[in-house]
C-alpha cells in the first residue's frame, strides 16, 4: 500500500520486490500495526517524507534473505528507529534515538505497509515467542514509546493516561505491574474505552475535559491535542511530570505560569533506542502485556487509519498481511 502524496488515500500497487544491500535483510511481512504517526504521515501533518512511500513501522516477520546476524526464517520485528550514523554526540551517548542523521521506517524508508520489506538487521528485534504475529506488532511502536513514556515519566505512584489507544493500553498494564495507580482520560462519552482501561486495572478512567479524583504524579499525554498540556499540569502535584509521547500535536494553549510552578516538568518523548525495545520485549511475556487486537487485510490500510482517526479502534490496529 503506497503513499504518493500527502492527503491522499493509499494505493494498493505492485511494486519490484526490496533489494536488500550490505547489512540489510529481507523480510516477509506477517503483521504491521497501524500507527497515530502512520496517520500524521499520510495526512501530511509530518513533512518531508520519502514519496511514494510504503509506511508502516511495527512489523513483524521472518527472514527471507539472511545478513551476518540473522537466519533465513527468524522471525523479527522491525521498529520505527531504521538506522542511525553511530557517530553523532547523541549515538556516542546513548540517545540514538536523537540522532541527527536518523532514519524511520515507514517515513524515511519503506515499511511494512507490504508482502516484503527490507530492514538494517541491527535494528531488528527477536520477537517474544509468547505472541502470535498480530499480538506482537503493537508493541514494536505502541508499546516502545510508551515504555520509554512511562520510564521518562520519574516514579509515580499516581499516573495519568491522557488518550487510552495502543500505547496507553499497554504502558497501563506495565504500570499496574509495577505497583502503579493508574487514571484514564479518553474523549468525552467514550464509555466503552473507559470500561476498557478498567478491565485492564486502571482505577478511574473519565473525560479529558475532568480532573481526576486526586493529584497525579505524572501524566503521560498521547492524544495528539495540545489543550491537554495545561489540563495535565493542573492535575498533576508539585515536582510532578507532564510527558507528551506524541511525534506531532496541535499547537499548545499559553497557560499561567503558576501552572508550572513547583517545579513541575513538561517533556517530549522522540523516538526510541534499541536499548528500549530490548528491555520492553524482555519485559512483556513476564508482565505479561496482553495486547487488544483489531486486525485488517492489508488493502484494507485505508479504513484502518480512517477508523483510528476517528477514534473507533478499542486497543491496536493491526494489519495481517500474511494470507
Ligand atoms: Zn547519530
Ligand atoms: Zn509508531
């Protein structure tokens, strides 16, 4: 499924087969989830991607054409981080994440939006055997960054989710695993992704627009709406952490600075290194995550996306692309 402009729908085409060059593999695609950042791609909200562009960054697959590391038939995942310069002042100091030169799977490279996909084998992952293709493919974006989210966010024992889809579904049972309270915010009325984050030991889950029942200790803010920046630093306490997980938002409101006051933090999270996707995969079979799944045939990329910009997926999006 092909991107050729921005603010168009995807194309479903035939395209000649990846050509893996030194130290990339080629991989046969079983599932790719469907990411919020596929959707600011397509709607042109993420400038300068390649075109036509094949997106899609939570693949899970086995290898067809083995590198140096890995075997025909190992199943991998494939992230969002594609390949950075290990040279920069960030690689040299474990932000490979911020690399300068950083290139992204379905942005920068062609991802898993197709039957086969070629991938750097350093940044591939071994996929927990626990999880059937379509279970792991949330976890290699979803689940990646908001880990990192949630490491970024301090010690809370009072943490706040602010738009309860993939990311937050997952990162809520790592937080409950860990001994943390956890309160949901989701659009206003949506009372079955409330009773969603519930079932998933979330102890209050209520409208974006409420203030929860107590202080929080940190939020984590996945909607892509800057108006919760404020709403999430009223709601948390003194010394407290606002951590925005999103790769692009809506412009964020002025706001007092008493708001800010007390030493409270407001952050981004770009990204992820290798190191997060090793400890979150390590950690998901023992949690262990179980991921709500909605799956798609591969053509249907297109109401995937439309139904996650409208808000009606309950978990992940997921498309199965293995016949
Ligand atoms: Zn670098
Ligand atoms: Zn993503």
């Amino acid at each position: 499924m092909v991107l050729d402009s921005p603010g168009t729908p995807l194309r479903a085409a035939e395209l000649p087969a990846p050509e893996p060059g030194p130290g990339q593999v080629l991989v046969a695609v079983d599932a790719c989830g469907v990411c919020r950042t596929d959707l600011h791609v397509v709607d042109g909200e993420l400038p300068d991607s390649k075109l036509p562009l094949v997106p899609g960054h939570q693949v899970v697959g086995r290898v067809l054409e083995p590198g140096a590391r890995l075997a025909a038939g190992d199943r991998v995942g494939i992230p969002w981080l594609g390949w950075t310069c290990g040279e920069c002042r960030y690689c040299l100091s474990g932000r490979e994440n911020l690399c300068d030169r950083a290139r992204f799977t379905g942005y920068q490279l062609d991802g898993g939006y197709a039957e086969l996909v070629k991938a750097d084998e350093r940044f591939c992952f071994p996929v927990p055997e626990k999880y059937d293709d379509l279970e792991a493919a949330p976890l290699l974006c979803a689940g990646l960054i908001g880990y990192r989210s949630l490491r970024l966010a301090g010690d809370p024992e009072r943490l706040g989710l602010y738009g309860f889809g993939a990311s937050a579904h997952i990162v809520a049972q790592v937080a409950r695993h860990e001994g943390r309270r956890v309160f949901a915010f989701t659009r206003a009325g949506d009372a079955e992704t409330q009773a969603f984050a519930r079932s998933l030991g979330v102890e209050w889950a209520g409208d974006a627009s409420q203030s929860p029942p107590e202080e929080l200790d940190a939020a984590i803010i996945f909607a892509p709406v800057g108006e919760l920046v404020p709403a999430a630093l009223a709601a948390v306490a003194k010394g407290g952490s606002v951590v925005c997980a999103g790769i692009h938002m809506s412009d964020i409101p002025s706001f007092p600075y008493e708001f800010l006051w007390g030493e409270r933090v407001v952050r981004s999270v770009a990204n992820l290194t290798r190191r997060d996707g090793e400890e979150l995969l390590a950690l998901a079979p023992r949690v262990p995550i179980r991921t709500e799944v909605e799956a798609f045939p591969l053509e249907q990329a297109n109401e995937a996306l439309g139904r996650l910009r409208s808000g009606g997926v309950l978990g992940a999006a997921v498309l199965a692309v293995r016949a």
